[in-house]
C-alpha cells in the first residue's frame, strides 16, 4: 500500500528530524512544502516525494527548536507552590508546575497523603529538580478519572491483605504504583521487567482480549461486540489517567478493530503506527515526544512490527514471546539504559515467564472487585504474586550499562534480528 509506506516514510523522517540536533535552515519546510506539493500534482511524483522527505526533517527539526523552553529547574528558588502530582512511590511524589517541568520532592507523609492526579500547596524550596517541603497542604483531584482510580485502589487495598499483591494488582489494572514497595520495584527493574508496571499495550491488548471474548458469546461477532470492545478500552484509557503508552495502545487498537471489523482485512500496522503517532504528537502539541514511557513505547511496538516473528509449532507461542522480548531489549537497549542506568540480560526469560503470572493476577484482581467474587479473587491474587515475586528474585541480576564499544556492536545485532525476523517477504511490511 503505497499510503501506507509513504505515511511511515515522512513520520520516520519527521520523528529523526526531532530528535537529531539540527537546526540549521529547519524553517525552509514551510517554503519547500508547497513546491513538493506541485512536483507531484505536475506528475514529477520522485521527485516532490523526495522534497517532502526533505519537508518532513526539516519540520521535525523546526518542531523540536520551537519546543525548547526554560526552566526555573536549575533555580534555586523557596516560596509556596502549587503543584500537580505527577506519580507517587512510598519515598515521595513527583510534582509539576508551571514555573518548572518537574521536582521530586521526598517525604513519606508527603507520598501517604497525595496520588496522582491530586494537587498540593507546598511551603518549601526548589533546587535543581529537587524539593525540601516545610508543610504542604493536599488538595484532592475533582476529575471523574482520577476519584474512580482513586475508588479501585483503595477498594483493592481493603480487600487484599498483602500489601505486595494489592499494590500490584492496583499497578497492573488502573496503572497506580504509588504503593509499591520498594523492594518489589526492585526485584522487577533487577529483572528488566519494570515495564511489566506501566500500563501499555500488553495491558489494554489483554483486557480487550477478554472482553472480546466476552462480548462475542453475548452478542456475537457483529458491530455491537466491536462497539461495546471500544467502550471498555476507551473507559480502561480514561480511568487509567490516559497516559501516552496507554493512549498509544488504545489509539492503535482502536484503528485495527475498526478497520478489520469494516473490511475484513488486517490493517498495515505500520499505517497504524504512524497515525497513532501524528494523532497524539498534535493532540499533545509535541509533549508526547519528549515523554520517556511514550518513547519507550512507541519504539517497542515499532520493532515488534519490523523485527518481530511468529512461530508456528507447538510451542510457538513461548518462543514468539521469548523472541519478542529479545527484539525490544535490544532495539531499546541504549534508551533503557541512559534513561534508567542500566538494562537487565535475563529481561527476555523474566518477560516470559512473568506473562502467565500477570494474566493470572490481572484476571483474579479484577474478580476481587466483584462482589460474589471478591474472597476467592484476593486469595488468588495474593498466592499468584506470591509465586510470581519468588520466581522473579530467582532471576535478579547484575545490570548492563551501555558503553562507548557498545553502540557499534549495537546496530549489527539490529541486523541480524533483521535477517532472522523474516527471510522471505519481509517487504510486506512497509507496504
């Protein structure tokens, strides 16, 4: 599909353009579009689509100089602020304000009183990213998303005697890991399997799943199933505080239902992928592009679409998780480690394994908030993260920090999971 490819095409371009640090003429875009909109319309079509290659660099570059902003970060600066609560652990709260992107500020009281999405007035001192708090002042979230996230977790608390297993369930089921331990951080960011935490597009692509399932023995396979599948995802979207990986996921997911359910063949999920990404870069106006977890997860799904394999055997779908565990280690291998100091090597085997496990206490702490369900879904959350928790320390690891040496060897085994991905056919793809 020649859309398809040439979509994929500028966004690529558009995405390289952002993130690679030039600048220099980036504001000719606006003069060469027109002109790559006349080569073709002239029937030069080569030719205006290698212009709008051009266009689409240079745009991207122009885009990230235009985003660039100062910050009060660096500022030594003490008063009271008024703040938003970006995520919480049991040592803090990350808050955000207008004055400066983000601080930590640290404090157990601090982390009990607040969730994300609350508001605080803190009297206290900002000092390069960080926050000493004097007193603060918790101001409770009005909006509909955050009180109903806010209900389950406290919900999943009551019900679940382990604290380890309903702060999991709550982490997996509406994204809120405020109460995870840190011993329970640590065992997964040991075993590279952190992002198992963060809502994504395995989380939404699992409770589609069985909704679909759900919905079709209810009301069949026509357009009232796909319609009701929308609607869990797009209220499991909402409540979960729409993050960008969820956003993504949703957004994507959304496209291939519709798209399959109206035409009966399986979208280009490369035409996919690059709508979800024009989609939210403008609804985010360009936010979503310097989002850590949207680049972690945009960057996953893309090399699952290029370098991902299924494996047609008995036991193909271990290896078809095992390998796609292995090409996002490695595509992401250079992110992970600046941004987290460091990537795990048993992540591929820990991703695994922690697959069934997840399901498992996705599906019994979603039945622990079911009435007549609810004692026998906390006894088997409890015992099934329980397991998963002592499988998981059986596998913690050293960490790998990327080196100079490394960026080399890097992009060689990007190509040999090319080459192995897919020998015949591979073009499809793109197309």
């Amino acid at each position: 599909m020649v859309l398809s490819k040439t979509l994929f095409l500028f966004t690529v371009l558009f995405l390289a353009g952002y993130y690679t640090p030039f600048q220099c003429f980036s504001q000719i875009w606006i003069a060469a579009l027109p002109a790559g909109i006349i080569l073709i319309t002239a029937g030069l079509r080569k030719g205006g689509i290698i212009v709008l290659c051009s266009v689409s660099f240079l745009a991207g570059a122009n885009f990230n100089a235009g985003s660039i902003t100062i910050t009060g970060d660096s500022v030594t600066a003490a008063g009271v602020w008024r703040c938003r609560v970006e995520t919480t652990t049991t040592a803090g709260a990350v808050l955000s304000n207008n004055a400066w992107n983000t601080v930590w500020a640290s404090g157990r009281q601090l982390s009990g009183a607040v969730s994300r999405g609350d508001s605080v007035i803190i009297i206290g001192s900002v000092n390069e990213g960080f926050m000493d708090s004097y007193t603060f002042h918790p101001i409770p979230s009005s909006l509909l998303q955050d009180r109903l996230r806010k209900a389950v977790s406290t919900g999943l608390s009551g019900k679940i005697a382990s604290r380890e297993a309903s702060s999991l369930v709550s982490a997996l089921l509406v994204g809120e890991r405020g109460n995870l331990p840190q011993v329970v951080r640590g065992v997964f960011r040991d075993t590279g399997t952190s992002h198992l935490l963060a809502l994504s597009g395995m989380h939404v692509g699992i409770l589609s799943g069985i909704m679909l399932a759900i919905f079709r023995k209810l009301f069949g396979k026509g357009w009232l199933s796909i319609l009701s599948v929308i609607l869990t995802i797009f209220i499991y979207v909402f409540v979960s505080g729409a993050r960008a990986s969820t956003a993504r996921a949703g957004l994507m997911l959304l496209l291939v239902i519709v798209v399959w359910q109206s035409s009966g063949r399986r979208p280009e999920l490369l035409f996919v992928w690059s709508v979800a990404v024009i989609v939210l870069t403008a609804a985010s106006r360009g936010d979503v592009l310097n989002d850590t977890g949207a680049q972690m997860s945009f960057g996953a799904v893309l090399s699952l679409i290029i370098l991902g394999k299924q494996f047609r055997c008995r036991a193909g779908w271990i290896l078809s998780i095992a390998f796609a565990g292995v090409v996002v280690t490695t595509a992401l291998a250079p992110l992970v480690s600046f941004r987290y100091g460091g990537l795990s090597p048993v992540a591929p085997v820990a991703t695994v394994i922690s697959f069934p496990f997840m399901l498992t206490t996705m599906i019994t702490g979603f039945m622990t908030l079911l009435g007549p369900f609810a004692s026998a879904g906390s006894l088997l959350s409890e015992w099934s993260v329980f397991i998963w928790l002592a499988v998981l320390r059986i596998l913690e690891s050293g960490m790998i920090i990327f080196v100079k040496w490394m960026y080399w060897v890097w992009p060689l085994c990007l190509i040999a999971l090319w080459l192995f991905s897919r020998r015949r056919g591979f073009g499809r793809r793109f197309r």
